[in-house]
C-alpha cells in the first residue's frame, strides 16, 4: 500500500479497538482450537453431509455452522484453519520483516553500492507477478507449511526493502542524524540509535500489511492445492471445497471467507491505527 | 452617472458560526470607475472580491446582504444563472501571476476558455481577440506565447497575459486582486500604468484591491478603507487625500512613505486610533449579536 | 530526454537478464531428473543420454544458461512436457485472453476509482466523503481473490444472474481468426458476442478492478482536494465554471500524474492478480494455463509463462514513464 494512501491521521479509536478485537479473538482461537473445537476437524461422518448453518431449518445442535460435503464440523474446521493462519502469519510476517528491513536499512543508510545491487535486485523482484512467483516458488521446493512461509519470505521481502530504504534515507538527512555523527557516533551507532526508531513505526505497519497478506498467500496456495497435505484444515482449502459444492452447501465457502476477510481487514486497519497513534510525526 | 457595483449590509461568517469576517458591509462603484479597496493584510479586501465573484473559500459563507451588477441582484438568481452572469460580466487580475495560469494547459486555451466556453465564441474568434490583445498588453511574439505553456513565460510575461485574460471578454467589472504585490519593483510601475491604461480605453468598471495608498491615488477614483472586515471610511480620493473623515484612514495616510518628506513617513498608526477602531467594531458587532 | 530513455532501455535490459537468470536457477533447482521427466516410463539409457545431449544438460550450468539464454531469445521456450506443444505458441494462444480480462478490469478501476474521487471532491468534507472514505478502505483491504469468491456467491449463486466460468458460451459458434475474442467481435460488429464475452467477463473484471479503484479513488481524491483550492483553479471559478467544469477542466489534469504513476504499477499487480482470478472463473487465459503447469510440475511451460509476465511488466513500467513525461509539460521541456 502507498504511503499517500493511508488513511487520515483523525484519531478513530474505534478502529483500533474493533480491529485489535477481531485479532485477539483469532489468535486466541488459533492457539486453543484443540481444545475448543467441538469436533475432531478431520472426522467425516457420511452421515450428517451438508447440515446447513443454526438458524436454517434442520440444522443439528453439535454443528453451529453447518457441516461440509464430507461431514466434517464447520466450525472446528475454520477454529484449526486459524492456527495455520495465525502460524503462517507470524512466521512468515516476522522473517520476511526482517530480511527486508535489514536490507532496506543497509540500502538507505550506506547508499553506494550496497544501494545499488539490493535496489536492482528489488526491481528484478518486483518483475514477477507475486501469486504466480508463489505458485512457482512452491512448485519448485515442494508443498508443505513450510514451503508456503518460505515462498511468502522469498517473494514479498522487498516490500520492506523498499519502505524501509525510502524512509532511512529521508531520515539520515535530518539535521539530528547529522549532528551525532558530528557528536562522534560510529556510523553503526547512528544507525541504531537515531535512524532505527524512527523507521520502527512505518516497519511495524508494513509488518501488520504483511501479515495479512500471508494469509491470503496462504488461502490462495490451499486453494490451488499447493499448501499444506488436502485434508489438514485451512481456510484456502475450505474456500477450495466450498467453491465445488456452492450450489448445494455455500455455508462451507462464506465462513472461510468472512473469517478470511475479517483477518485481512483488521491486520490492515489495526497497523493503520497504531502507527497514527504512536507516530511521532503524525501525531 | 448609475452605479454599476453595488453591495449592501455585505455579512460573511465563518461557515456554521456567528462569527464574522466581513463586517456590514456597503459600498457602490460607477460604470467606468476604478474602487479602491484598501486595509492591511487580514482586513478583509480580498474576501470582498471574492464574494462577489462568488468563490469564498469553502470555510467561510454570506450570511446577509445584497451585491448587485447592473441593477441584477446576484443573490437572488438561481446557481446556474449566476455563474453565468458572473462569468460573462466579470473578470479577475489575479495577486499571483506564478500560480494563477494552470501549468499542464497552454496560455491559448486557457485566455480563450471564458469566451468559447462560457460565451460560446468560435475558437477561430477567439483566437484572433486573444492576439489582439496581447498585442496590446505589448507581447511582442503572440503567436507564440499562445502555443507556450505558462513556465516558458517570465513573470512579468505572465502577469501581462492575464490583464490580456481579463479583458478579453470585454467584462463589465473587474477585480483587481493586488495585481502587482508579487511582482518586482521594477516592473511594478509598468504594469499598474498597462492596467490603467487599459481601463481608461475599455471603460471597464474596477474594483481595485490593493494595500497601497500610493497606488490608489495614481489609478483609483473613489477609495473605501477597511478594518477587520469593515468599511471604515468611504470616499472619493480627492477628499479621501485631503480631508480624511476618520483618523484611521489619516493615520494610514500618515504611515504611507513620502517622496517630498522622508522624515514624516512611516509613522506607526496609534494606538488611540486602533481604540477607536476596535470601539467601531464592538459597537457593529453588538448589533450583529442582536439580530 | 533521449538520454534518459537510453538509460531506461539499459536497465531494463539489466532487469530482464536478471529476470533470466532467477527464472533459470530456480528450475534448475527443481529436485527430479527432468529428462526423466520428459520421457516418461520405458525409456531406455540411450534415449536419456540422447536428449540430455539435444538439452546439453552434460555441458557446464555456464554453457547450459548461455544455449538456453540463446534460445529464448530466438523465441524457442522448448516444448511443454504435459501438453506436448511448442511453449511460445500456448504461451501467445492464451495470453490475448489475460490482456483482455486485465484491460477490462484497468477500465472498470478506472472508471469506478474515478467516479468516487469527483463525487468525493464536490461533495468533500460531508458524508458523502466519509462514506467514499469507507468504502475505499474497506475495498482496499479485501484482495481481488476474496472480491471474486464475494461474487460468484452473490451473482451466480443468489441472485443467478450471471454465469461463474469460462470465456465464452461454448455452444456459440465462433468466427474468430485471432485470440483477442473482445476486440474482434467489436470490429466484425457482432456485437451479440461482445455481449456474451462481457458476460462472462465482468465478473472476473470486476474482482481484480475493485482493490485497484479504492487506490485510484483514495489517491485522486487526494490529489483533485490540493489542486481545488490552487488560485488558477480559484480563477476558473470566477470564470463562471461549474464545480464539475473545473474539476474537469482545470485541476484534473494536474492531479492526474501521480494517480496515473500508481495506476500503472497497481496494473502490474492486477495482472498477476490474474492468474488466480482467472482460476476462480475458469477463465481460459495465461494464469489457469500456468497453474496447470505447475500442478503438472510442466517446467519448460513455467519458465515460458513467468518470463512473459515479466516482460509485460517491464514493458508496462516503461510505458508508464513515457506517459509520465507526456503528461508534464515542465518534464518534456526540462
């Protein structure tokens, strides 16, 4: 997302609640789902194949939202998608920030060559299309969880790189950067002291937008089969299944979705948020 | 001779406030005749051009009060009817020759777009009035300026255009905005003659703001001298010059540098006038309060 | 100018040998034994030997990049192991299909982006802007891949008003001598089949242009606020101009270059947002082509695919700078 498009900096604590809410709630869920899930998410009962959602006319009691065309809990299903989710979002979120903010650290602040071959190597990067990056990527080292986080950081780190490069240059020229390397800081101190926490808010914000964006990563790898083993749950793999059977269940398509979205959407607005409010610029 | 400007009980306020930034204000200018309107900066002149012309900033509003054009009360007119009048009768001379031309358009077009657009000239027309006229602002190459775009063109260049823009359509009145506060002094003297002169063969009515005493008393023939948004004195500049009716239009006077005596110039105005002032403004403002 | 678009073509060149060279390691990466592969079961020691040979798969990884490099180049993408086709032909079969699809979307963006950004500049500072602020937010948020599933859900599946797959009515006889259906059913004036493309199009269209018209939309609107209250623009009023003339008129166009700067790097975005929307629809263009290979582990079909998409982008960063430079006055003279 570019920086002119950020939102304005009015102060709207509602969405900094109402997101963190939503984030809370799907963390939670994703690291207690074996224990609050009412059902074993891989069980199939041919029996009970495509109960529709509680407030529709024969639903069961034990299944909330309904079951899919294999019998398997809804509900339970989406509970343990999250944990893959939440797990592809911190790992590949916090890696990929890394990676990329040490280089765009590195490319904005010692300029030169250094500059120059993580620049060029960006825009060799930025010459594929991601998905299509992802699915080769995946296609290429195997499938798997970890294959999925893998791609994610190999493809999405210039992202960092360049926010982090654009935003370390513009404040190594400020007149305090100046002044300690003046004081007699080491050009590594400088880095670190001066530069690093004034970058940290725009990292924290881009690594929120990361997050979010793994998990669609995620969703879109499951839904062409390419995540993890097909019948371990996962939201894209649902959306996959929900996808076949939407004239006869769409219950099993919308719930992935909106958790999908829901996900995506307070990731975006929850680093929006906190960046207007812990910024010192803006605020 | 019929006034051809005329503003009545003018109130403008802070857009969803009682709070005023033009103060009851009535003024009338005669076909043909050049309105000083005079304050320092913050008092208002400006704001007044532009509510007749109808392009306030968004934050401020008209609450009261009647601006006529040839006897057509603008107010009452329905949107559509008005920007047309005011488009077709009135022109500006704008403070900033810099930012008043659009810089992705050429100058043709941009000299031309009232009359073709507005007026529903043909572009050939069109055309050969705006050449004309900028031969007669003295452009030496018209035929080039036209296809320039405005950074090919100095500052001195630019502002000319727009006093070519502005008669183009041969309007009734014109609003000159301190047309030539940003310019350098030493082509202050040549455009503000051009204006004049312009104005003289045109007959065009003008509203003249400026903050210069100086000035007004070279191009203007009746002068109105504000304060916070209000008309503090209104009169012809003979009497305006010589016999000033209120001590800050006096003291204003006193504060303007002379060329025959540099000792007396440059006296600050007092603060038992700006008392004075601020008594007026009180005074207009309880009444405000009361309607 | 000149100069800067020498500069421009060097570095692309740089670019795409580098595009090359990612692209050619990461197959080679792949674990398996590609001549294997390609020959599938009964193979005897002789014939592998033989095409490893044709590959130079015995000469060094140098030489091995150097003949495939040449190859490329001469527009030899070698042959698709799964559908057993010239890749540069599949390759160019289905990519006027993408175009379409990723043309039609950039419309729809801009249309719907550009709409909200006027409506939000006349009526700015009310509900109406807080609304379009929303709506924009929101829409930003949701990745076409969500917009699409959102669709096919309410339209094909609720409301059923449209269809949900392919390109085209497959019962339809077609007259078409080239792949870009769209354009040659405009220019053969059968406009009953434009209609039915269109049909199908839209939806697909639509999921791809909505993220992409919250940017336009927020980016314009932005941009069209700072130019309002710009004294030319102030002029233009007095001129006696609507509020829409001289939005249109006057500050549109200076607004314009950095909505359009961001267009044109979003495009490249939506067209890699292609290939799962076109998964979704089962649209037959380049991205479901290309997640077939991958699902058939078809390599030479991958490589063939990732190198077009990278050189359409490269083509479309270029473009965007000569528009650039067409758009700014000061920039064609300086």
């Amino acid at each position: 997302m570019d920086e002119a498009l950020r939102t304005s900096p009015r102060a709207t604590p509602w969405r900094l609640w109402l997101s963190g809410g939503w984030l809370t709630l799907f963390f939670g869920v994703a690291l207690l789902a074996p224990w609050i899930a009412p059902h074993d998410p891989l069980y199939q009962d041919l029996f009970l194949q495509r109960l529709p959602p509680f407030w529709i006319d024969g639903a069961e009691t034990g299944h909330p939202l309904g079951t899919d065309s294999l019998g398997r809990d809804v509900a339970s299903r989406l509970m343990h998608g999250a944990s893959v989710a939440a797990t592809v979002a911190l790992i590949a979120g916090l890696a990929t920030c890394l990676l990329g903010s040490v280089l765009g650290l590195l490319a904005g602040f010692y300029r030169g060559w250094v500059d120059q071959v993580i620049s060029r190597i960006v825009d060799i990067w930025m010459s594929f299309p991601p998905v299509l990056f992802a699915i080769l990527l995946v296609a290429v080292i195997g499938t798997g969880l970890t294959s999925v986080i893998v791609a994610i950081i190999v493809i999405d780190w210039t992202r960092f790189t360049r926010v982090v490069r654009a935003e370390t240059m513009a404040q190594a020229r400020m007149d305090y950067t100046e002044a300690a390397h003046v004081a007699g800081m080491s050009r590594f101190a400088t880095l670190m002291r001066e530069i690093l926490p004034n970058v940290a808010p725009v990292i924290l914000s881009v690594l929120t937008l990361q997050m979010g964006i793994a998990i669609v990563v995620e969703a879109i790898l499951s839904f062409v089969n390419l995540s993890v083993s097909t019948d371990d749950p996962t939201w894209g793999g649902m959306i996959a299944e929900g996808r076949v059977s939407i004239h006869q269940a769409w219950w099993v398509l919308i719930f992935p979705m909106i958790a999908l979205f829901l996900t995506v959407l307070s990731f975006t607005q929850f680093g929006d948020a906190l960046r207007n409010r812990f910024d010192p610029v803006l605020r | 001779m019929s006034a051809y400007l005329e503003i009545t009980g003018l109130n403008a306020v802070l857009r969803g406030t009682r709070t005023r930034v033009l103060r009851d204000v009535s003024l009338s200018v005669s076909k043909g005749q050049v309105h000083g309107l005079v304050g320092e900066s913050g008092a208002g002149k400006s704001m007044i051009g532009k509510a007749i012309l109808g392009v306030l900033p968004r934050a401020i509003e008209v609450a009261s009060g009647r601006i006529s054009l040839g006897g057509q009360d603008l107010g009452v007119l329905p949107l559509r009817e008005r920007l047309r009048v005011i488009g077709s009768q009135t022109a500006v001379i704008p403070q900033d020759p810099l930012t008043a031309l659009n810089p992705s358009r050429r100058i043709g077009p941009q000299m031309t777009d009232r009359l073709t657009r507005t007026l529903g000239w043909q572009k050939t027309r069109a055309n050969h009035r705006a050449l004309d006229l900028l031969e007669e602002v003295a452009i030496r190459d018209p035929e080039r300026v036209l296809h320039s775009y405005p950074h090919e063109l100095s500052g001195g260049m630019r502002q000319r255009v727009l006093i070519a823009a502005a008669f183009a359509a041969e309007p009734k009145l014109i609003v000159a905005d301190e047309p030539t506060t940003a310019l350098d002094v030493t082509v202050q003297k040549q455009i503000l003659k051009m204006i004049a002169d312009m104005q003289t063969r045109h007959g065009t009515t003008m509203l003249f703001v400026t903050h210069d005493l100086g000035v007004v008393a070279r191009v203007c023939q009746s002068v109105s001298i504000l304060h916070s948004g209000m008309v503090m004195e209104e009169a012809d500049i003979r009497t305006m010059l010589t016999a000033p009716a209120h001590p800050y239009t006096a003291a204003l006077l006193a504060a303007t540098p002379r060329y025959t005596d540099p000792e007396a110039s440059l006296v600050p105005v007092s603060d038992t006038v700006l008392a004075g002032v601020a008594e007026a403004i009180r005074a207009s403002d309880t009444l405000w309060g009361r309607a | 100018m000149l100069k800067r678009l020498l500069l421009r073509l060097i570095s692309i060149a740089i670019t795409l040998l580098g595009v090359s060279i990612v692209v050619f390691v990461a197959v080679r990466l792949v674990p398996g034994n590609p001549v294997a592969m390609m020959l599938g079961p009964g193979a005897t020691a002789e014939d592998a030997a033989a095409l490893e040979a044709l590959l130079g798969l015995d000469k060094s990884i140098l030489v091995q990049y150097w003949i495939w490099l040449t190859n490329v180049v001469q527009g030899d993408f070698g042959t698709s192991i799964s559908l057993r086709q010239d890749v540069l032909t599949l390759v160019l079969g289905r990519l006027p299909a993408t175009l379409e699809l990723a043309f039609l979307a950039l419309v729809f963006a801009a249309l719907l982006g550009g709409m909200l950004a006027v409506t939000g500049t006349i009526r700015r500072g009310g509900w109406t802007e807080n609304g379009i602020d929303l709506w924009n937010g929101l829409t930003l948020s949701t990745p076409d891949f969500l917009w699409g599933l959102f669709l096919i859900l309410v339209f094909g599946v609720w409301l059923q008003i449209a269809g949900i797959s392919g390109r085209i009515s497959p019962q339809l006889d077609l007259p078409f001598t080239t792949q870009f259906y769209l354009i040659e059913s405009v220019l053969r004036l059968r406009f009953d089949l434009t209609a039915n493309l269109i049909g199908h199009m839209w939806m697909p269209a639509l999921a791809l242009a909505l993220p992409l018209s919250a940017m336009i939309g927020q980016l314009l609107k932005q941009s069209l606020k700072e130019t309002m209250h710009l004294d030319y623009v102030t002029l233009a009023r007095a001129k006696g101009f609507t509020e829409n003339q001289v939005i249109w008129r006057e500050a549109m166009r200076n607004a314009l270059a950095p909505t359009l700067t961001l267009t044109a790097v979003q495009f490249t975005h939506l067209i890699g947002g292609t290939v799962i929307v076109e998964r979704l629809f089962s649209y037959g263009g380049l991205g479901n082509l290309a997640i077939d290979a991958v699902i058939n582990r078809d390599l030479p079909l991958i490589q063939g695919i990732v190198l077009v998409f990278a050189v359409i982008f490269v083509l479309i960063n270029l473009a965007v700078d000569l528009l650039y430079a067409v758009l700014n006055p000061r920039l064609r003279h300086g």
